[in-house]
C-alpha cells in the first residue's frame, strides 16, 4: 500500500474510529490490533491517525506515571508501549 493511498483513505479511517470508539477508553497497542493489523497500514501511519484526531481535539493520550512517579511525554514509543487513547464524546 502506498503513502497516497493511505493519503486518500486517511480521513475516512479517522472518522469511522472516531464513530465507532467515541466516548471510549483503549490502549493503543488494543486498537492498533482491532483496526490496523489487518489492514496493510504500519504502525507509524496509525501514530499519525492519532496525532492529527489529538490536534482536531477528538482525541486524548493518557499516559500512566512511570514507576518514579514521572510524566510520560507524548513520543511514539510511549504511545506505542503505554499509551490510553481516549475518545471524547
């Protein structure tokens, strides 16, 4: 699959996991596995799905304290490993 098709097919992916998941809370590593496994888009090209939802305000990334007590800063590797994606209503 090439970038211009995920390109072209991007907005119509963020909106139905915005329909289908609004109001709800899931790792990303779960919603990765639900809705992108099977598709033949990466991993990093779900990173940017949530991204551009977080910079629309449809979405937040809860990130759980380290075992120190410290913030997690939003990366993908964090993202990836113990991020908590949250759909406003």
């Amino acid at each position: 699959m090439t970038y211009d098709t995920f390109d072209s097919e991007k907005d119509n992916i963020k909106e139905r996991l915005y329909k289908k998941y609004k109001g709800m809370e899931l790792k990303f590593k779960e919603l990765y596995a639900q809705e992108g496994y099977f598709t033949p888009y990466t991993v990093k090209q779900y990173f940017q799905i949530i991204d551009e939802l977080i910079m629309e305000g449809k979405v937040r990334v809860i990130y759980p304290k380290t075992k120190t007590g410290k913030e997690r800063k939003h990366s993908y590797e964090n993202l990836y490993n113990y991020g908590i994606v949250k759909f406003e209503e």
